[in-house]
C-alpha cells in the first residue's frame, strides 16, 4: 500500500472527527461520506473501517434476508475479485459503494478482506472476514475461508470457531473435521513446546544454582496449573507494583482467557487501569515529541490515543458502577465524565442519581447549575446555583466557582440584587478571585442605569 503523507492523515483525521459528529447528531448519510472518505484513503485504519460500518448499519438496522444459494455463488465471485489482483484501492472504493446500500452485505466484505490480505495489510484483512462471518453466520463457503486464513495465521481459536460452524452446518463435511484435528493438536503441539522450553530454561538455572525469579515462579504455577487464579493475580501484582503496564495488560488478558470468563472483579479493573495509565503514557511521550517536532502525524496519534484513553476511562466507571449501581460518588464520577465531553444531558442524570449523598450535594449542585446553564436552562441553573451556595463548605474552592458563575448569570438575567449578593460575599472569602472587583463595578453600573 503506498504510504500516507502526514498531510493526508490529518485530512483523514479531521474527516473522521466530523463523521463522528454527525453520527452523534443521527445525520447518518453525512457521516456515511466523511468515514467514506477515510476508508478509502486509509484501508489498514480498522477504526475508520468500524466507524463507517456502525454508522451504516445503525441507519439501515436488521440485516436485509438473502437466499442461501445466491449468495454462496456471489460471495464466491467477490472472492475472485480480489484474488484476481485488482488494484486494492479499487476493490475498497467499490466496496465502499456497496455497503452504503447494504452493510449487511457479507460478499463485500469477503471481497475487501481478501484484497487487504493480499496487499499485505492482514489485520484489516481478517477484520473484514470478521464482518463477512457476522453477517452470515450459517454461510459455509464464508466460515470456510475465514477459517483458512485464520488458522494460517495461528489464530486458533477462531480459525477453530469457523471450522466449527461448517461442521455443524455440514455433518459430514471430511475438511472441517479433518481441519479442527489438525488445528487442536497444532496449538497442543505449540502450548507444549512453550511449556517444555520454559520447564528446560527453568531446570538450568536451577542446575547453575540461580534462584527463580518471582515471575518465573508465577509463570512456573501457571503451567503446572493453567487456571490457578492466584498465580495470574501475583503476576499481574508484582508488574503492577513494577510500573511495568504492558506487562499488566497481557496477564489480565492472558487469566480472562485461561478462566474462561469475560470478566472478573480482580482482572477486569487491573485491565483498565493498566490500559488507562499505558495510554496516559502515550498521551505524554506524543505530547514531548510535538513540542521539539510538530507535525499533524504526532497530533493525529495524539488525537487518537486521547480518545482511547477516554474510552478506556469510560468503561472502567461504567464497569464498576454494574457491579455498585447505587453507589453515589461512582455516578458522580461519570456525571463528570460526561460533562468534560459536552454530553449535559446525561451528565445531569448521573448528577442528580448521586445528590442525595450529603458529602458531595454542593459538588453535585454546583454541577447541575453548570450544566443547565449549558443548555440554556438559565433559570433551572441560577436555582442550583443558590442551591450549592447554601450547601458547600464555605472555605472551598466550589463555593468560590458557585459564587462566582452564579453572580455573573443573576446579572445576566438582570437579577442585580442576587448578583450584588453573590458577589459580595465572594469579595469577603477571596478579592483576587478571577475579575469580582470588575463584577461588582459592572452590577453596581447596571443598577444604577435601571
């Protein structure tokens, strides 16, 4: 694939951003352009790919039904395309063109992925065969390739889960069975190997009289026992108290599998902290890189990584609110959440589920005053502002902030003696605090011309 100018990306960036705007305000067809445009200039991208993919199918809904024999035999001729050798920029633009008219439609998905495949680009290839099998899960000839270009790859278990489709569709199919034997002792043949490597790198240290580091011991228990839980939980423990966040994340990964569940109350919030602080990390080694060298290519990844990292954010709140949905601080924390991302909406809710925790209704009032005045609920929001004002501590900084804005809004909505009041005591508690001096001027001229 011919490589991207950091001029083109940013395009392609502040098209996705527009897309994303869009989406949120329900103009799907314009969003459908923008996320075209960022398909097609970026194949290997898997989140301009997705993006472009939800919004479509969140405008059309349910798949459209098709007839099993006719799709096995177009889906066949889409593979053709791509093998074939057409130019992969040509197959992604006319496939672009079809899923507009049918996102469901698993022939064109099959057709890009084996172009990205061909081109090198394997991770938005097996994406694209990833959305080919969604979309017709009962499809034979789909799971069968998938499965192939999956078990190439050494993706076992999903090469395996493919494989296992065409054998229940088709009983006595000899390659499905023939193929999840092969697969199965493949990865045994792998895991065993692994396992012997490390039983023979640890009996050599103990031959030389080396003791065992702690990891070494952890991963020692994990392969006598691949789901002792305890083992996974002291090795992501002891690279967490290392700093080491990589090394975090792949252990919390690596017991989820082992255990066989999705998630855990152990594993699952290490996961997010440690993917939150890797991508924290990321944020400030951009951050460095664009001060000594700015280039819109280290914004775009800045861009990119700050969003994941909110992301990342967002799920660990809503996480562990499922687990303690009545736990006021949590619902105060994703009030906060949402309202640094302009979402006053939902950040009101989230704000008044956790008001009646008296140790954080002035925070929460002062809140839901901002909020409202955001979507021009000015009176709603001077009511919360004086709300909060007879609530918070007195010495704090939210009751200088709740003072403050509430004075300015009061003399907005020509409310001059609660805007003289609020002022003045903020001029007793703090004078310097921002430009109340020039407040008081400014109420007392306005009074007077009334």
């Amino acid at each position: 694939m011919q490589e991207i100018s950091p001029e083109r990306r940013a395009q392609l960036q502040q098209c996705f951003e527009k897309g994303n705007q869009e989406l949120q305000g329900g103009h799907h067809d314009y969003a459908t352009e923008m996320f075209a445009v960022c398909v097609c200039g970026d194949p290997s991208n898997i989140l301009y790919m997705n993006s472009f993919i939800t919004n479509l199918r969140l405008k059309y809904g349910a798949p459209k039904k098709k007839s099993a024999f006719g799709f096995i035999k177009s889906a066949k001729k889409s593979v053709g395309v791509g093998a074939k050798g057409k130019p992969l920029k040509v197959v992604i633009q006319e496939g672009v063109e079809a899923l507009k008219k049918d996102p469901w439609d698993a022939q064109t998905y099959v057709a890009m992925g084996m172009a990205c495949l061909e081109d090198g680009l394997d991770e938005a290839g097996l994406a694209y065969l990833n959305h080919a099998v969604k979309s017709a899960p009962d499809d034979v000839d789909i799971n069968r390739l998938a499965a192939r270009e999956l078990g190439e790859r050494k993706m076992f278990d999903d090469a395996l889960a493919c494989w296992g489709r065409v054998s229940k569709l088709l009983p006595n199919d000899v390659e499905s069975s023939k193929m999840i034997s092969d697969l199965m002792l493949e990865k045994t043949m792998i895991r065993v190997n692994s396992a012997k490597r490390g039983a023979k790198e640890e009996a050599e240290k103990e031959e030389q009289g080396e003791q065992l580091s702690f990891e070494d011991q952890c991963e020692k228990r994990i392969r006598k026992n691949p789901q002792d839980r305890g083992a996974f939980v002291d090795l992501a423990d002891h690279f967490f108290q290392k700093g080491n966040m990589r090394k975090v994340e792949d252990a919390c990964k690596r017991a989820l599998k082992a255990l066989g569940v999705e998630e855990d109350d152990y594993f699952t919030p290490q996961l997010f902290e440690a993917q939150k602080a890797r991508a924290k990390e990321e944020m400030t080694r951009l951050k460095k890189m664009f001060e000594s060298s700015p280039t819109d290519e280290i914004k775009e990844k800045f861009a990119q990584t700050r969003k994941l990292y909110d992301e990342k954010v967002l799920e660990s709140i809503k996480y562990r609110l499922k687990k303690s949905p009545n736990t006021c601080s949590l619902h105060y924390e994703l009030g906060s959440f949402y309202m640094a991302h302009g979402q006053y909406k939902e950040a009101i809710t989230e704000f008044q589920t956790a008001k009646p925790d008296q140790s954080i209704a002035g925070k929460c009032l002062l809140a839901l005053a901002q909020c409202f005045q955001q979507i021009k609920q000015y009176r709603l929001a001077l009511k919360h502002y004086d709300q909060a004002v007879e609530v918070l501590d007195q010495q704090g900084e939210e009751i200088k902030k709740a003072l403050y804005y509430g004075a300015r809004l009061a003399l907005g909505l020509e409310d001059y003696e609660k805007a003289d009041n609020y002022a003045n005591q903020l001029a007793e508690i703090d004078f310097s605090y921002k430009d109340v001096g020039g407040l008081l001027d400014k109420i007392a001229e306005k009074r007077n011309n009334k």
